[in-house]
C-alpha cells in the first residue's frame, strides 16, 4: 500500500493524470424542498412580468376579409316592402336618432303619438341604405349612420310630433320627408309654425273677399264720382238761373 501511495504521488506530482478515472454515480441527497413563494414576491412578480408590445399591423389587417352573402332572406324582403309602402302612402316621415331609454318611457311615448295617429317603426340600415340609394329620397342617406327609428304618419302633423319628441330627450330628430319634400330639422320647425289648412283657408277666403270688395268699390267709384259731379253742376247752373232772375227782377 505504501507503495502504490508513493507511485500515485509521483505521478501527481509530474502532472500526468491516468486515463481511467474513479466517477462516483448515484443518487444525490435532496437538501432543498419546494416552498411557497411569499405572497408580496408574488405580487412583485406579477407586477413586473414582461408585456411584449403589440405588432404594429392589426390582426384585420393580416387575415383576409370574409366575403358575406348578399342574398337577402325572406324576412329582409318583408322589410324592405314595408319600407317602400311606408315611404309611398305616408305623408309625413320624421327620421330620429334613437338612443336607449327604458322600456317603459318607450311604450309611454308610442302611446302619446298614436293619440295624434303618428306611427314609430324601426328598421335596420342593411334594408334602409340599398331603398334609399335606389330612390329619389337620396339626401336622406346621410341620416342612417348609427340607429335610427321613423315617426311615420298619414297627415302632416308636425307640431304634435315636435311637442312629444321635446319630452323625450334621448331621441334627436334629424330630419323628415313632407309630402315628398325633404326637410331639415329647421326646415322642419319652421314647417310646425304655419297655421293649420283650416285657418289657412279661412285666411285665404277673407283675403279674396277683402279683393272683390275693394274691386266693386273701385268699380263703382267712377259712376258715383260722375253723379256727384253732374249734381254739383246742376246746383250751379240753378243758382245762375237764380241770380239772374233776381236782378232783372230788381
């Protein structure tokens, strides 16, 4: 043994290694356990996790647009015939911006227009858009961008619609469609000032009363003129006569 020793720390002592080596395999003591990590680390560390930013590209942008059909279904061909009968037999037509309000504020103010026989009817832009491009309430497209409802009746009620619609706040008119004319919303209150056709033609038959009046006056105001004239000249020539009576008299 003690002379393997010496060999051993000879051959350490030049720097030569022997080519086989000793390994020792096995199993190694566990000397750490798994602990929970402290709740105030945890939150560190939720706090600095690493966020890559986003791409500059959308995700639209990278994926290829789905190409919808447009075919309409049975139910959009229904609308779109009631839109048309609407816009061909209804006289007054009032486009409105519609916002949410409850449930029962909406019933209350369907039921104050049906007092005055106005009608509230709703239909989406997919049906309104393609109607109006193809007809002549073109200017009307501009209106039908977020949703929007229709106050829809057969006479010209303006002052009633406009007298509701101020007690509901969440509804904006934008504009209407008067017996085939297109108005503004000012256009449209201004339209609500004039009086009533009742009082119009009550007006209308005084004016033209008033005008044959004035016409048969202006008519016989020759004739009277010409007969008081005669009158006058008569008078003075009976005075002449008079006169003259007198002095040859005296």
């Amino acid at each position: 043994m003690a002379a393997v020793g010496g060999w051993g720390k000879r051959i350490c002592k030049t720097g030569w290694l022997p080519t086989l080596q000793l390994i020792r395999h096995g199993s190694k003591s566990v000397t750490r356990h798994w602990k929970p990590m402290h709740i105030m680390r945890e939150k560190l560390m939720a706090v600095t996790e690493y966020i890559p930013p986003k791409p500059l590209d959308s995700e639209t942008c990278m994926k290829p647009r789905v190409i919808l059909s447009t075919e309409m279904t049975d139910f959009e061909r229904l609308l779109l015939r009631q839109v048309k009968e609407i816009f061909l037999e209804s006289k007054m037509i009032v486009v409105c911006q519609y916002n949410y309000i409850p449930g029962n504020d909406m019933v209350l103010f369907r039921h104050r227009l049906r007092k005055y026989n106005i009608h509230v009817k709703f239909f989406p832009n997919k049906i309104m858009i393609p109607f109006l491009s193809e007809s002549k309430y073109k200017n009307l497209l501009p209106l039908f961008v977020e949703r929007n409802l229709l106050l829809v009746s057969m006479e010209t009620k303006a002052r009633e619609a406009l007298q509701v619609l101020k007690r509901v706040p969440q509804i904006n008119m934008l504009g209407a469609c008067i017996d085939n004319v297109i108005l503004s919303k000012q256009g449209f209150v201004n339209y609500s000032k004039l009086p009533s056709i009742i009082t119009a033609q009550g007006e209308t038959a005084g004016v033209l009363s008033l005008m044959t009046s004035n016409t048969s006056k202006l008519l016989q105001r020759g004739s009277v003129h010409l007969s008081s004239l005669l009158d006058q000249y008569v008078q003075q020539e009976n005075e002449k006569v008079e006169g003259k009576a007198d002095r040859n008299i005296s």
